[in-house]
C-alpha cells in the first residue's frame, strides 16, 4: 500500500536516526479532542492489532487518496501539514510503501463527525439524540453515561466504510492511520520550509 505522510522534520531526523519513529503525545490541538483520536486508537487495536511498542499511544496520520482516484497524491501545501508547527520550520511528506495490514483506511470527510462529537445517525434515533444532547450538554460527549457514548461511538464506524457512494464516484479523501513509521516504507521525500510561527491549525 502506498501512503504519504507529512510530518515535522524532528521526526523525519529521528526515523532516520532511530529507524522508526511515531507520535508519542497529542499535539496542543489534539489535545482538544483526545476522546475522539483515543476511540480511533481503540479501533486500530481491534482491526489491525496492538501498537509494536508500549510507549505508542496515538496514531500517526498519512493520505492514502486526496480527492479524485486520479490524484491520489496530496500536493504539499499548508493544508496537508502536520498539526502544530514545526521548531524548524520545516515539513518533509514521505511516501510510503507499507505493507497493507499496517494501516486502517477511513473516510477523511467523515471522520469529522467524532472529530465534533457528533453522531451518525438517522431518524427515528436521530430525535432522541437530539434530546439526550439538551440533557447531557450539547457536545459534551465526555461526560456522558458511558452506555450512552457506546451508542456515539457505534455510530461513528461507519467512517471505515469507504466505498464511493456512487459507480462513477471517486471524490473521496481516504486517511491512513498507523502505529509507526520505518525508515525501510520511506520511499521519497518532499520538504517545505515556511517562517516559524506561520501555521495556526
């Protein structure tokens, strides 16, 4: 499977020093939403096995189609860089040949329904969830009765269905999410270098 991650470049010297290299702390913006990236951890667990290492909490992001099937390859631009800046200055996207049971494939669109702790749903339940959110708070996913996030996080499978909704529908941005990086996937590399201080994502 071909895959391309960007990641800082403190990373990159690091899989390139230590041969491996992965996340091992949520950037700030992460930090926001860590029910949401814990349930995808959760869910790499059941689908393609527990983290090489213990010291592994939380996935390392990459593309595997951006928009159309005929344009698989993010372009390298502030919109497909890591979260956070980099003490550097600097982004290297890396394509990657991994092998296919090292990655879980999900729709990147939907994925932002955990991403607002929202649910998939539809009418009739759609209503009731509706009235559980004025009750419990809206958004405040949680602090919810853990049987009552169960049913959110039921409903946020559907983001690993990633078939297009149509034959002739290929608009779909697809993410990979793996455990780590090794430095023998590295296939090429691209750099951008941008004034410190300048992504606010």
């Amino acid at each position: 499977m071909v895959i391309w991650t960007t990641q800082q470049k403190e990373f990159y010297d690091e899989l390139m020093q230590n041969g491996v290299a992965f996340c091992r702390q949520l950037s700030e913006l992460g930090k926001n939403l860590e029910l949401a990236y814990h349930w995808m951890a959760v869910q790499m667990r059941k689908r393609i096995g527990d983290p090489p290492l213990p010291e592994i909490q939380y996935p390392v992001w990459a593309w595997y189609q951006y928009g159309s099937g005929k344009w698989r390859k993010p372009v390298l631009s502030q919109e497909t860089v890591s979260c956070g800046d980099s003490p550097s200055g600097v982004e290297v996207m890396m394509e990657l040949d991994i092998p296919d049971d090292q990655a879980l494939l999900s729709d990147f669109d939907l994925w932002h329904i955990p991403l607002n702790y929202s649910s998939y749903l539809v009418r009739p339940r759609w209503r009731r969830f509706k009235r559980m959110e004025k009750r419990f708070g809206y958004k405040d996913l949680p602090n919810y009765p853990p049987e009552l996030q169960n049913i959110y996080f039921r409903s946020w499978e559907k983001i690993f269905d990633i078939r297009p909704m149509h034959k002739s529908s290929y608009n779909k941005y697809i993410q990979a999410t793996l455990w780590w990086v090794k430095k023998e996937w590295v296939v090429s590399t691209e750099q951008m270098e941008y004034p410190k201080g300048e992504l606010n994502r």
